[in-house]
C-alpha cells in the first residue's frame, strides 16, 4: 500500500471547498481538507501502488476545474 499526500492548489476564482469535495469523492482519496498557505487543499491518497496514486493526481485531481497545480509527497513510513 502506498500512502501520499497531495497538495492541491486552486485558481482565485474557484470555489475551494467545493473542490475540496470533488477530491475527496476520489476513490483513493482518504481525507481532503482546504487549509491556509501555498496550497489550498491537502488530500490524502492510499492506493495499491505508485501507478495508481500518480493516475489519482494526472488523470484524477489535475482534470477537475479549478485545479491549476499539485505536489505529491509519498510517506516513507506508516
């Protein structure tokens, strides 16, 4: 099981606690929460492998409207 977090930033004009919703509707996605500084969003992800938490954020997160970036950070620990 791989277990990330992915910070998600959100244009100015967006609703950010209604993407924060649409993320957390991902079926890898955990807990999303909207919180304060360089991004709006941080989502968690737990997946079966690294394939699959790099499509969640390429195809997933980065394809919904007002989603301008993200960063992943893998956890190398549970």
């Amino acid at each position: 099981m791989v277990h990330a977090f992915v910070m998600v930033k959100v244009s100015g004009d967006a609703d950010t606690p209604g993407v924060a919703d649409v993320v957390s509707g991902i079926e890898t996605v955990t807990e999303a929460h909207v919180v304060a500084g360089e991004f709006d969003i941080v989502a968690e992800v737990d997946a079966p492998d690294m394939y699959t938490v790099l499509d969640t954020v390429a195809d997933a997160v980065r394809g919904i409207d007002g989603v301008t970036d993200t960063r992943t950070y893998v956890s190398m620990a549970n």
